[in-house]
C-alpha cells in the first residue's frame, strides 16, 4: 500500500477542483442538448435514466457511507484495509450480480416501450458492480478519483457534440452518458493495487458487514424518492415534456449542489477517523469552519439562481424551455437546506455512527416528499415535484438538527447562516431592480446582472468575514502575505 500524507487542504481544492468541472460540462452541453433533442426526448433519457438509477442503488446496497467510513477507521492497518475491502466488496458483488439479472429481465421482457435505452442504460447498472470510490475516499485519495473523473467527463463531453447531432441521436446520448460511467468505475481497479489486494472474504465478517450496508441502505433509497423517484412520478403522471423541462431545472440545482457536497465529500473520512479518536475539539472546529463556507455558497447560489431565473432559462435552452425559469426559483429555494443539513450528515452523524437519526430525517422527508408529488403533480406538472422537494429537504434539516441539537452547536451554526441569508437577500433585490431598467439585449443584461450580483454579494460577504476575523480568511491572507 502507498503511504502518502494526507493533506485536508489540498484534497478540499482537488474536489472543488473537480466540483467546478462537473458543474461547467454539463452547463455548456444542457443547451446544446436540450435544442437538438427537446423536451419531449430529453423527458424519454430522464425516465429511462432514472429507472436504471434506482436499480444501480440496489446493487451498491449502502456500500458508499459504509465503506467509506470502515476504510476511514482501518487504514492504519494495512491487513485490516484488505480484508475490511473484501468482505464488504463481496456484498457489494453478490447484490450487483442479482439486481443485474432482474434489470435485463425487467428490460427485455417487462418494459412495454423504450426498451433498446434500457438496454443502453444497463451500462449504468454494470458500473454500479464495479463502483469503488468509496474504498479511495475512505483512504482520503480525493486525487485519484478526481483526475478519473475530470478526464473521462471531459472526454464524454467532447462525445456528444461530436456524435449527438439530432432528435434521432437520443440512443447515441444515453450510450455516451452509461459507456461514462462504466468507464468511470473500471479505471479506479487500475489504481486497487497500489493501496491493497483482494483477500479471501471471511463469510462471518461478510455477514457482519451485511447489516450496516442494509442500515444505510433504508436512507439511500429514501433520498433517492425526492431525487429520483420525482422524476419517474412526472414521467408517469404528467407528460414527458414536463419531465424535460424538470430535468433541465433540476441539472441546474444539481450541478451547483456539488460545490456544497464536496465539502462532505472530503470531510466524512476525516471526520470518521476524528470521531474513532474521540477528539471532539477538533471536530468541533471543522464544523463550524464547514457550516460556514457551505451556507456562503449556499446563499449565494439560491439567490442568485432565483433572481435570473426566466431570462436564464429563455437565454440557455431557448424558448420551448421557458417553463423552467419558475422551476429553478422553486428549487433554488431547497439549496440552503441541503447544504446545511449536508454538513450536519456526513461531519456528525454517519461519522459518529447515528444512523437511525439519519435513517429517520430522510424516511420522514421521503414520505412528505412522495405525499406532496402525488398531491400535485397531477394538476401542476413538474411545478409539483418542485414543491415536494422543497418540503423534503426542509424537512431532513429540521428533523437532523433537532435530533442533535444537545450534542452539536446548533444554535451557532444557525446564527452563522443569518449574515448569508440577508447577503443573499440584499443580492437578489439589487438584481431584480437592475432588470427593471436594463433595456439592451437578453443576454448583455443577463451578464451585467450576475456581474453586479456577485460584486455585492462577494463585497458584502468580505466586510462580514474581516468583522467577524473569519479564520479561513485569515489563513488566506497570512499565506499570501507569507509569498
């Protein structure tokens, strides 16, 4: 096994690094996407995509938390590392071989339409098989998965504007984005051997790592209702052009979203290792440090988003797409609670090993989530699956929070968010008066708004950070003042 030093700082900017990458891609292909296909098509990929997701999910069980974090408390040990990875890989291996199976019959045999992309979509499932990031986070080789990712998403991205030239394309599409992500997984097998070796499993410990898999596995699915499920709900009981115009919405939202999850991507093993050492202090400090950057993007990105959303939406996909200019205000809404209640999952609880108040947080917010889309979504379309996601995330933060109210800094954390809150706000009113007399072309007074909205936002967020003696801030200036 490479013995490397692990550096926090460096790993956070390699996956930001990446973040910025995976979110710019897929910004400048929406568009092009979008018109070459429409709503219509863009809705069939989505449905499609989502169903074979949902099948992947059951084949990785809740290997991605569970792994990550016993490689996280192994790794000192390098006999521990092989055979923590082969006993829990061989459950990952089991459920992917069987889920494999019932997705082609469900594919060639069940499926009434659509068939040839659930075969193509299979591709994704076969990917989830050979999936092992999480034994490279656990280890905190944040580099490794991220130039993986960074050149294969580069090379997909050259791919579809190179194969995908029409409606008729829509199967091209789905076999670039699957062919990724199979890709994507088998690459990191070249690097398993530098850091361990496959061992016999030992069926007791097999076993044993069987039922904390299916532990986490409850909140893997129970997310996956309001990130995925919506999706298939739409596309089941609205039209697959509301689907479209969800899907181009949403991708926005999810983008953007990565740059708050990095923060946890790169924490949880840390704070993993932090908590089997008991050292609360330090845990504490990193907390706090995170809960402040992720709500200083978060902010920023919901109302930032929500105050150029229509002229966005005509501006990048055109006009069919004009309907998702309401979807992103709505969504953008749902950012500051996912970032926060992100720092409080992956830095306290699955760390420390609350599972059950993790499990409960996105079972209640799955059931409000699937209660508010089947409500709406009949009548609103895809506006109802905004609304649902809305009231679930919302509802994770809450019920997170209050269950950890008496062990972490609740309180500190919610005043830190307050200054962002009224940044944003402030933000957003500049913005929208900005556009009520701006009278040039859509999209110079699209650039002149977000120009002016991120001066006054970065401007504001600076005089509170050098008020406050920000201590990210301060690191920042003593380097620089250091070269």
């Amino acid at each position: 096994m490479e013995k490397k030093n692990v550096n926090l700082k460096l790993n956070i900017a390699y996956q930001m690094f990446y973040e910025v990458i995976a979110l710019c891609l897929p910004l400048i292909t929406s568009p092009y996407i979008s018109r070459v296909l429409g709503a219509e098509n863009l809705g069939i990929y989505s449905y499609t995509y989502s169903i074979a997701t949902y099948f992947g999910m059951f084949a990785v069980l809740g290997v991605k938390n569970h792994g990550n974090r016993e490689i996280a408390k192994s790794r000192s040990d390098q006999d521990k590392v092989n055979h923590t990875f082969s006993n829990i890989y061989t459950v990952q291996f089991i459920a992917s071989v069987v889920v494999l199976v019932v997705y082609f019959i469900y594919a060639l045999f069940i499926a009434s339409e659509y068939t040839v992309f659930f075969i193509i979509q299979g591709l994704y499932v076969i990917s989830c098989l050979l999936d092992i990031s999480w034994f490279f986070i656990g280890l905190e080789q944040i580099k490794l998965t991220v130039i993986r990712s960074t050149v294969i998403k580069i090379l997909s991205f050259v791919a579809t504007f190179v194969f995908v030239r029409d409606a008729s394309d829509l199967w091209k599409y789905c076999l670039i984005v699957a062919f990724s992500a199979f890709l994507s997984q088998a690459a990191l097998w070249t690097y398993f051997p530098r850091y361990a070796k496959l061992v016999k499993p030992n069926g007791v410990e097999v076993k044993k790592q069987l039922k904390p898999m299916l532990i986490l596995f409850i909140p893997v699915i129970a997310v996956s209702i309001y990130n995925v499920m919506d999706k298939i709900m739409v596309g089941s009981m609205s039209t697959k052009s509301q689907l479209g115009y969800y899907e181009n919405s949403e991708k926005i939202i999810n983008c953007t979203k990565t740059v708050m999850t990095s923060f946890g991507t790169v924490m949880m093993p840390r704070m993993s290792r932090l908590a089997a050492e008991k050292n609360v202090q330090q845990s504490k400090r990193y907390m706090r440090l995170s809960i402040e950057a992720v709500m200083f993007i978060a902010f920023a990105l919901a109302f930032g988003i929500g105050s150029i959303a229509n002229d966005f939406s005509v501006l990048y996909w055109g006009e069919e797409f004009a309907p998702c200019g309401l979807l992103l205000m709505g969504l953008a809404v749902s950012l500051p609670f996912s970032g926060f209640a992100n720092v409080i999952r992956t830095q306290y609880l699955i760390p420390n090993n609350k599972d059950n108040t993790y499990i409960a947080a996105v079972i209640s917010g799955a059931v409000i989530n699937a209660i508010v889309n089947a409500t709406l979504i009949p009548s609103q379309g895809a506006f109802g699956a905004v609304i649902g996601t809305i009231c679930a995330e919302g509802a994770v933060c809450v019920i997170q929070c209050f269950a950890a109210r008496k062990e972490i800094e609740i309180g500190v954390y919610i005043r830190k968010t307050v200054p962002f809150l009224a940044i944003g706000a402030i933000m957003c009113l500049c913005v929208v008066l900005l556009n009520r007399v701006l009278n040039m072309s859509l999209i110079l007074n699209l650039l002149i708004e977000i120009v002016v909205g991120a001066v006054v936002y970065l401007a504001l967020s600076l005089i509170y950070f050098v008020a406050t003696k920000n201590e990210i801030l301060e690191s920042v200036v003593k380097r620089i003042r250091r070269h």
